[in-house]
C-alpha cells in the first residue's frame, strides 16, 4: 500500500489509516483500545519518529489526530463501532471489507460527509478534513492557562475519581519533580503508592522528562504518573516503559480531555439528535 502524503506535512492523509487501523483490530482479536489500535498501526506502517512525533496541535501528535478522524469514518461506515469505555470492535461488514480487500476511500468519507450534510466530495489526490468539535479547543486553552497549583489541584481530583486515596498536593519547591502522591487500591487488596507530575506543555514531553521524573522518586513509590496538557515522544513513551526500570504511567492532553469528560469534571455533556433525512424521504415514495 502506498503511502500518500499530505501537501502540508511528512504525514500521511486520514485515508492512508483505513486499512491499517482494520487490520490493527483484527490483529487484536478483534478489539481494541485507542493507545492499543495506535501501537499495532505504528507497526504495520513502520512510519519515522519523525511523522509519529510531528505536532497536530497543542494536545495530540498529527498520527494521533489523523488515526482519531479513521475512526471516526469507519464508524460512521459502519466498518468498526466503539464502547462508552473507548474499546474499538470490528463489526462483520469491516471485517468482509479487510477479508475482500475492499476499502473504498471515498465511499467512506462521503458517506460521513452526508450524514453531516457536507458537499465536498473526495478527489483522487486527497480527502477533505472535517474539524474537531470546539469544546477540546476551548478546555485546552483553559488548561494552559491555569495556574501551576490550580492544574495540580485538578489532577489530585482527577486522581480521585479515578480511584486513588490519599491524594496530596506537595506545593513545595525543590521536591525533585513530584507534584504529589497518593495510594492506588486494587480490587479492595492490593495497593501502590504513587507520585505524580504536572506538565502544562503545548508541545512534547520527551524521553530526558521521564528519566528525571523517575529519578525523583523514593524507595517507598512504587509507581510514577505523568500528566501533561501535551504529547509524549515514542522515545518518552519507550522510555516510560523500558524493562527493569520503574514504569512510569502517562497521561497526555488528549487522554486528559478525555477523562475529565468521563467524570464530569468542568465539562457537562450536552445532547443533541441527527436528522435522519433518509427516514423522511422514505415517506415520500
């Protein structure tokens, strides 16, 4: 499959991702989560780090976006579907079309494009892009532009809800990179402690931040957790997750986003309805 590249960037377009994030799936049995889907295609691709660490916006890298938007198509297509607990399936029609080798690029888009009442119709070079809804723009900015102890306050409630205990804010100044610490419990027996770090980035966090932070932590921690507004590098990534250190669990802009909607924390969800123009139409013949 060739790649094909967007004029703006080393990236490859929207469409590029159909095939490897159906493939990615049933790889996985079938299912997967974001972060899963996103490293099975890495693979299959074999794109640069320089592609993979290449910046959309302050959040999220052009891959991740471009991979969120694949989704998103073959959802609508009816290719793949998704949980309330982002878990990606493939449904039995994106199966047949990975089976058959049949993935039409532009009956996927304009299939999205008319259910969102759109015109635009692909060309042979390239497939329009619909934008991102603006309520992740509007908290991003928010969140860039808390204060230090007002987005650590934020996580220590994130954390909360997340289901951690004894979260505490350290508010002090020279504490080797630890913004906090609390205990996670699982299942009612067993239990961690834990220290997290804040990073208010509009960019990446790289591989040199994670060795830092694991540097900072004492005996007694058992696993480090780094929050950021931001990206992660793969080689922070890597580095977060090299065998026999200390894992380090990251949390990103957007898997921040995410999770602040999950809880209801600052966001409330607002409901709305799609026309079916179709159904009407049926009426009419």
């Amino acid at each position: 499959m060739a790649k094909k590249q967007s004029k703006t960037t080393n990236c490859p377009q929207v469409r590029f991702f159909y095939e490897p994030t159906l493939r990615a799936l049933n790889e996985l049995g079938g299912s997967g989560s974001n972060e899963e889907i996103y490293n099975r295609v890495v693979a299959i691709t074999n794109l640069t780090n320089d592609v993979l660490d290449a910046m959309h916006n302050f959040t999220m890298t052009e891959v991740e976006y471009r991979l969120a938007w694949a989704r998103t198509y073959l959802k609508n297509y009816g290719a793949i579907e998704n949980s309330k607990h982002r878990v990606w399936s493939l449904t039995a029609k994106g199966a047949k079309m990975l089976r058959d080798g049949n993935i039409d690029v532009k009956e996927i888009y304009n299939f999205t494009a008319k259910k969102q009442n759109r015109t635009v119709v692909a060309s042979d070079d390239d497939v329009a892009e619909i934008e991102p809804v603006n309520w992740r723009e509007q908290i991003t900015n928010i969140l860039l532009n808390l204060d230090p102890y007002a987005f650590e306050r934020l996580a220590q409630r994130l954390l909360r809800e997340c289901g951690f205990s004894d979260v505490q804010v350290t508010r002090r100044s020279g504490d080797g990179g630890i913004d906090g610490t609390g205990k996670l419990r699982i299942q009612g027996i067993f239990s961690f402690n834990v220290a997290f770090q804040c990073k208010r980035y509009k960019g990446q966090v790289g591989a040199g931040a994670i060795r830092d932070f694991r540097g900072s932590l004492g005996t007694n921690i058992e696993k480090g957790v780094l929050i950021t507004t931001g990206a992660f590098t793969k080689a922070a990534k890597e580095e977060a997750s090299s065998e026999g250190k200390r894992l380090i669990d990251l949390m990103d802009g957007e898997e921040l986003i995410n999770k602040l909607a999950e809880y209801g924390i600052g966001l409330n969800e607002v409901k709305s309805y799609e026309v079916d123009e179709d159904f009407f139409n049926s009426l009419m013949e």
